[in-house]
C-alpha cells in the first residue's frame, strides 16, 4: 500500500505520541514515589507529581511528538483538564455496563489518548503553514 509523506508523518506522530504518553506517565509515578519516600504524604504527593508532570507533558509532547510547531501552555492545561474531566465521565458511564473498574479505567483511558492526541495536535500544537 503507498503512503504520502505527511501519512508516514502523521502515523509516526501517533507511535511517538504512545512512546512519549508512556514516558509521562513513568515520569509522573516516579515523581509520586520520590516525594512518598521523603515522606510526604500520598495526596500531597498526588498533587506535586502531578504540577511536575504537566510541565514535563508539555515538554514532552513539544520535543518528541509536535516537533516544530508552537504550542500554547494555558491550551495545555485546559486540555489537560478538558482529559481528566472526560475520563471521568467514561469510568461513569462505562460504570453502568461493565462491573470491573480495570475493564472501565483501561477502556477509558483507551477513549481520552484519542481525544487528547486530536486535541493537541489541532489545537494545542497547530501546525505552522
């Protein structure tokens, strides 16, 4: 099958997008098990790893996966929190059909990685023309 350019470019940016998520996620339980070893506890431990994290993310995305185009901070985060509010409403409504909260969490996770790679990259890190 022949693929365009900007077709490899586009399925390359969906496989670096995946590295990159998995990065951030190791990224952000690491920061979670530093802050709980020195102590803190785990909600405030939550919290830092998760500041540290968005900025990290952001970079991430920005270096690795978005190369070359200009990205918005304040689109990120309310993209961020635009993730998290619509993870929450898959686990309820996934919550009414399926009674094991790892099938619904890993199903919705499944459904916001699409909705976050559409949003960051039409969104947050707009192509430059």
């Amino acid at each position: 099958m022949f693929y365009s350019n900007f077709d490899k470019l586009f399925l390359n940016n969906k496989v670096l997008f995946l590295i990159s998520g998995i990065l951030n996620t190791s990224f952000n339980y690491a920061s979670i098990c530093f802050f709980i070893y020195f102590g803190l506890h785990a909600i405030t431990a939550q919290f830092l790893a998760g500041v540290l994290s968005v900025i990290f993310n952001y970079y991430s995305y920005a270096k690795i996966v978005f190369r070359g185009r200009k990205g918005s901070y304040i689109k990120f985060l309310l993209n961020h929190l635009l993730n998290y509010l619509c993870s929450l409403v898959f686990l309820i409504i996934l919550g009414w059909w399926i009674s094991n909260p790892y099938f619904s969490s890993g199903l919705a996770i499944f459904f916001t990685v699409i909705i976050n790679y559409a949003i960051l990259s039409k969104w947050v890190f707009k192509a430059t023309t």
